[in-house]
C-alpha cells in the first residue's frame, strides 16, 4: 500500500475517535463561552463536532490524496467514458437501494429488526443541528468510498480475485458502521459500490451513488418525517378497517 493511502487510514481513524476528545472540549465551549445550558450543548455539540471532524477529515484526505502517483490495478486501467460513467452512477443509485432492499428481506427473515440505531442517531443529530445533513448526506459517503473502496479495495483487488476484494472490504465497511446486527445490510451497499467502481474504474462513480443515496434517505428520514409517519399511521387505519370484515 502506497505510504499517503495509509497515512489517509490514519487520518481516518482518528476521525472516527477523535469524538472521545472533541465532544467534551465543544461542549466546554458552548457551555462557559457561548453560556448555552447544560441541555442545549448536550443536544448541539455532537452535531457541530461531526461537521468539525469530518471536514478537516476531508481537507487532510485530499491534501494526501494530491500527492500521490496513480499506480493501483484499477486506476492503471483505461476508465470508462465519461458519459457511460454517468449513467452507471444513476443506475448505481437503483442498485444500491435493491441491494439494500434485499438485505433488508433476507435479515427480517432470519428475526433481525428492522431499523438502524446509527440512522436514527444521525437524524437527531440533523434535528439539532440541520448542516450536519451535509456531512451525512455528502462529506461522510465521500470519504468511506475513498477509504473503503479506493484504498482498502484497491489494496485487495491487486491481490485477490474481485469477489474476495469486495466480500472483505464491504465487510469491514459494514463493521466501520458499529451496527454488526446489520453487516449484511451495509456489506450489501459495500459490494454494490466496489461494483461499481471496478466496472467505470472511476472511484466518482460510486461516489456519486453513495451521496444520492444517502441524500434521498436523509431527505426522508429528516425532513419528509412527519409526513411518512402520517402515511403509515392512515396506512395502518385503512388495514384495521379492512381486517374489520374478516
């Protein structure tokens, strides 16, 4: 592996922990710079940290990513044409959501909940703090298909056969999730997107895929709310009504 793909490794991961530090600090601030109260910073913090770290995770990832000579398997090959990439990324956003779909049947069959914590958490955050959509929406997808597929794939796929690289990658992207209860459903993302990228060789691809993703879920979960919880709760009348004949 390429010295500037593991220092973005690093960087990676000391994105994801550096909340252990960076919370109580911001909330320190909030608290006796800004005289929030305890509830009020409680409830903005974690959100104003996640854009903090994520875009300073994502100035330094392209800093290092600048740097670096394309060498790997996949970037020495020829790329698709710009415009078949596009249209594999806009069929790439139906892939996904059928492969996220599928995962989503195969786990409530074998009893798994349906439902994400790490969503929910995300969307209360947003609630609090409405720019945070931005890093859950944009920033966070970029920075996972750059670690999770242009490095970690990458890395594998100069080894292993395309299947192997993809079950391993989109495994330890599924675990990345802290959600082990649905490694299948991310894992299934995962191979979509790594997919994707060896079909256009162009990591932009599942780029683009991942961040319409995530935005449509986000625009779903987040601001369309109120209105699909309304939905589903006449939906559930409509049911009881019709169950009344039987």
């Amino acid at each position: 592996m390429k010295k500037q793909y593991g220092y973005v490794l690093i960087a990676y991961i000391i994105m994801q922990l550096s909340s252990i530090i960076g919370i109580p600090v911001f909330y320190n601030i909030a608290v006796n710079w800004f005289n929030q109260t305890s509830e009020q910073a409680k409830a903005i913090v974690p959100g104003y940290w996640l854009i903090f770290s994520f875009s300073i995770a994502l100035i330094v990832v392209w800093v290092l990513l600048r740097k670096t000579e394309t060498s790997t398997k996949l970037e020495r090959e020829a790329p698709m044409s710009a415009l078949f990439s596009a249209l594999w990324a806009i069929a790439g956003i139906f892939m996904a959501f059928f492969a996220q779909g599928l995962a989503i049947n195969i786990e409530r069959l074998i009893g798994i909940e349906m439902g994400s914590e790490n969503t929910q958490n995300i969307v209360r955050i947003i609630d609090y703090v409405p720019l945070a959509m931005i890093v859950a929406a944009v920033i966070g997808p970029i920075l996972e298909e750059i670690v999770f597929r242009k490095i970690i794939f990458g890395f594998l796929y100069e080894r292993f056969s395309f299947i192997i690289s993809a079950l391993i990658s989109s495994v330890i992207f599924a675990f990345a999730h802290f959600e082990p209860e649905h490694v299948l459903l991310y894992s299934a993302m995962g191979f979509t997107f790594a997919f994707l990228y060896v079909r256009t060789k162009r990591i932009i691809v599942p780029i683009i895929a991942h961040v319409s993703m995530n935005s449509l879920v986000v625009l779903m979960q987040s601001i369309f709310r109120e209105d699909i919880e309304r939905m589903m709760q006449e939906a559930e009348k409509i049911q009881g009504f019709i169950g009344g004949f039987f």
